[in-house]
C-alpha cells in the first residue's frame, strides 16, 4: 500500500456513479462496513487497491442461461 493511490469520500461517489453516497460511505465508516479506509487526523482516504478489493469480493456472477431458450428446466 506505499505506493497505492488514494481517493476521497467524494471521489468514491463519483467511482460508485451515485450508487454510495458520501453519507453511505459516511454510515459504513462509523459501523465498520463497507471498504477499508485510513483516517489521518480529520482527512478519510480511500486507498484504490482496498476499493478493487472490495470491488471484487462484492463481484456478482451471473449464470448462463439453460436449455434451447434460454430458460431452465423444461419449458419451451
């Protein structure tokens, strides 16, 4: 992490595209959700290895479709 980028609770915002809120992010910290941050003095930093971590740990897979239209099981 010496020599990760950082980002702002703002700036995670704009990542997220309105998706997390400064006040989500703001909830997450005080409850210890959401993805890792460090605090020096009052300046909360978002390091960008920690957001593609958690990125990836929040990753959805999605299973393709079954049968010859796409449905599952036995209907046609």
């Amino acid at each position: 992490m010496a020599d990760s980028k950082f980002l702002t609770p703002d700036e995670v915002a704009e990542r997220y595209r309105g998706g997390v809120s400064v006040g989500t992010l703001r909830n997450w910290r005080a409850m210890r959700l959401g993805p890792s941050f460090v605090k020096i003095g009052k300046a909360v930093l978002y390091p960008l290895d920690e957001l593609d971590a958690w990125d990836e740990k929040n990753r959805v897979q999605c299973r393709a479709p079954n049968g010859p239209n796409g449905h599952r099981g036995d209907q046609a």
